[in-house]
C-alpha cells in the first residue's frame, strides 16, 4: 500500500483499538521500522495528528484518548480528532468532482439553485475532508478543482426547466407531456411518455421511456425536449430488466432492431490506443500478428458506430458486415468528393 494508504490504517487502528503497539502497527502494515517511524512523524508533523507514545502502556494513541483506562487498561473515551485532508482514491476525486460538474452544468443561474447548492456544499466537504469549516473546505475543494481538470467533449446545453420537469415526473412516477424535435428530420412532434430513468452519456442526458404515441420504449434526448409538462396519470412501468434488454445489447444510446456484430481492424499505430477502451460491455478483441487489433462489437443501429469508425481514418477498416463496410464506404466517398 501507498503512503496514504498506510496513514488512513495507521488512523483506522488508533481510532478503534485506542491503544496500539508498534509491532503491531508495523505487523498489519507490514513494513519496516524506518518507514512506520517516517508515517508516525508524518502524521504528528505535517497533519498535525496528536500521535502520542505511551510508555506506561506501551503503546501509541491519540491524545484525545487520555482518559482514564478501564479494567482491562483501555482508554475508554472516544476519539474525537479526524484526519484533515483529501482521502479520497483517485476514482472516487473523479466521481466527486464529476458529480459537481453535473450539478453546475444544470443550472446556468435560475430554477436549480436552491437544490444544488446544499448538495455542492457536501461535496465540498467531502472534498476538502473532515474537521474543517465550511469556508475552509470551500477553500480546500477550489484548490482541489483546481488542479483536476474533467474535460467533457461536445456537451450541450439542457435547459433546466425541462431537465427539472422530467426528475420530477420520473420521481413521481407521473406521465410527461412532451413537445419534442427530432433531430434528423427538425420535426416537432407532441407526445405522452412515461419517463423511466435518465442517463448521462456522452456528456449529455437523455430519457429512456415508454412512449404511448409509439406503444413502445423509446430514448429521448433531454435538450430536444421543447416544452414539458407534468401530468397527473400515473405512468406505465416496465421492469428494469425489460429496459436492459432494450437498451443495453447495441451499441450506443441508439436502440431496437436486430443485432449484428460488427468487426474493425485497426492499424499497429491506432491499437496502442484503442485495445485499452471500452466501446461496449460484451465487446470482443484480439491482437492479430503485427500489433493489428480487432474488436467486435454489438449493434442495432449504425449511425453512432459510424461516427466513431470514421473518426479512427484510415486507421480503422470494417470487416464485416458487408452492410456497414458498404455503409462506412459510401460516407467517405461522400467525404473525398467535398475535396476533389
């Protein structure tokens, strides 16, 4: 384990035990003297712990325990001193930090506001650590945001009113109302659905719910939304399973339809890069003779997955099907006549 690591046990064992021999702590650390001597002064010197040595007891225990002991000669007050600091792995500083951006990209300065700004406050407590006030965790989590930068890639704008209207229905477990453009056609059509979950994908949110112009589940983009309105039906369930099996097997949020396989060789150079993503959950590789990579993939529906092909270049070729390779030629044929 790291440094921090071993910190946060060397803390975890004076909390719950109170009193705790250095054969002990450098037992279930399981380093060397030097560095639990190194750890201890670490935390007494630099984060101010009130690590203290018991002669008497022959152990180390925080200060705050100086209690008289029991019969057993165990401090018997609780600790009262927490760590200051950030002690957070670096998946849960991105999950935080990622859920603020979400907050924060909600509410340009209007509806959300007094919803959003308890919950920034947690998190910038959580943030900056325990044991500190709130302008100073404040401060703490600035610095934080600081120097971990979340760059999100073609985001659009949602407008609030809209965004509230759907967590509303779909908490409520009401019906939805919806004016609604299409964004291939930029037709505007009105329709009731039953909102089922929302999600965030790709930087942006959309609906997955059952749509009862269409008696069929359907994903909604929720900045396509034009106007929303909360009605008092109660809305048509469907089984999380049901929802899974629509929307989960294809590729991207695009859903329904027969699923094929897709397979895409890339090039020696581009498989350093793509052999570490995930393009989906049930996705299949392998590492063909020269450093060539190629992947299989599920889907439904091709326009997402062209996108992502066409973005590679000439570094990625569809083997298969003969419809998407048929497909995938066709755009960069329309492509090459744009620079002819």
């Amino acid at each position: 384990m790291n440094q921090t690591e071993r910190l946060y046990k060397i803390d975890q064992l004076l909390q719950q035990r109170k009193l705790v021999s250095f054969a002990a702590l450098q037992a279930e650390l399981e380093v060397s003297r030097a560095t639990l001597k190194r750890d201890l002064a670490y935390l007494r010197d630099r984060l101010h712990a009130p690590v203290e040595w018991s002669r008497a007891l022959g152990g180390y225990r925080y200060a705050d325990d100086r209690k008289p002991a029991d019969a057993a000669g165990t401090p018997s007050a609780t600790t009262r001193h927490a760590l200051p600091g950030l002690w957070f792995s670096a998946p849960e500083i991105q999950a935080l930090l990622t859920l603020q951006q979400l907050l924060a990209g909600l509410d340009p300065g209007s509806l959300l506001t007094p919803h959003i700004a308890p919950l920034m406050s947690r998190i910038n407590a959580l943030l900056a650590g325990k044991g500190q006030k709130a302008d100073a965790a404040a401060a703490t989590a600035e610095q934080v945001r600081r120097r971990v930068r979340i760059i999100g890639l073609a985001q659009r704008s949602v407008q609030p009113k809209h965004f509230q209207r759907v967590g509303t229905a779909l908490l409520q477990r009401k019906r939805l109302l919806l004016d609604y453009q299409a964004r291939g056609t930029g037709a505007v059509t009105q329709r009731e659905v039953s909102p089922l979950r929302l999600v965030h994908y790709r930087e942006n949110w959309h609906m997955d719910a059952w749509c009862h112009l269409r008696n069929g589940l359907r994903n909604f983009a929720v900045d396509a939304i034009q106007a929303a309105q909360v009605l008092e039906t109660a809305a048509h369930e469907v089984s999380d399973a049901t929802l899974d099996a629509t929307f989960g097997p294809s590729y991207g949020i695009f859903s329904g339809g027969r699923i094929r396989w897709a397979r895409l060789r890339f090039t020696p150079e581009r498989a350093a890069w793509v052999k570490d993503e995930q393009w989906h959950p049930q996705q299949k590789s392998t590492t063909l003779p020269g450093g060539a990579y190629e992947l299989r993939i599920p889907y439904a529906d091709h326009r997402e997955l062209l996108m992502d092909i066409l973005k590679h270049g000439a570094h990625c070729e569809v083997l298969g099907p003969a419809s998407l390779r048929r497909l995938v030629a066709e755009e960069v044929g329309k492509m090459a006549g744009k620079y002819l």
